[in-house]
C-alpha cells in the first residue's frame, strides 16, 4: 500500500478540551494534537493525543499489550476502570507524525468521550 493510500496529518488544537469517562469528566486539557488518518480515499474521525501528565491524575494501569500501526509505529497501552486497553500512546512514532511523541490518546469505544471547546 502506497503512502498516498494512508497516511496521517497533525496539528496543533488550542481549543480547552474536556475528557469524560461514561458521564464523568476525568481530565481537562488546554491543548491536543489532532490527528487525521486517511485509509485508501476515507477519512477516518479525527483522534486527539494529549499531554502524558493527564495519566498522573488517573487510575490507569499499564497494559502489556502493544501494536503496530504502519504509519505511526508501535504502540503503548493503559487500563483504566473496567476497560482493557482504553487509553494509548506512541512513545518512539514514525517519521510523519512525530507531533504525537509520549502523548496519550483516549478510545471512544471504551466509553471514553472528548468534548471540545471554541478555539
């Protein structure tokens, strides 16, 4: 698969995010990196990594699972509540998405939610 069949972008978001878990808020943050993926013509939603301070405020246990993403590297996880593998991050990317070096990312599918404010 070429690189113009997937690759990533990142940006800079100063936008005064809100992280819930459920219906809590867990985590407040004044900037993320945004990072937009696009697979074979589409646009997957956009996920945003934040600051790895957030973690210290958190009951996350680290995980033994990792992955490999061809566009982004291998990846590090953390439990947290009841959820396995529910927050990530990238601590050495590939060159392209550096931006995302250590910051931490939360699954929307482990009944994590961010909000975003007005930038």
């Amino acid at each position: 698969m070429s690189k113009r069949e997937h690759h990533a972008t990142t940006r800079v978001v100063d936008a005064g995010f809100e992280i819930f878990f459920h219906d809590q808020r867990v985590a407040e943050s004044e900037q993320a990196i945004e990072l937009r993926e696009y697979y074979r013509g589409r646009e997957l939603a956009p996920v945003y990594y934040f600051a790895p301070e957030l973690l210290a405020d958190l009951d996350a246990r680290e995980s033994r699972h990792s992955t490999f993403c061809p566009i982004k590297g291998e990846t590090r996880y953390w439990h947290f509540a009841d959820r396995e593998n529910a927050i990530w991050s990238y601590p050495d990317p590939l060159e392209g998405v550096a931006a995302i070096r250590g910051r931490v990312a939360f699954d929307s599918a482990s009944g994590f939610r961010i909000e975003r404010g007005n930038a």
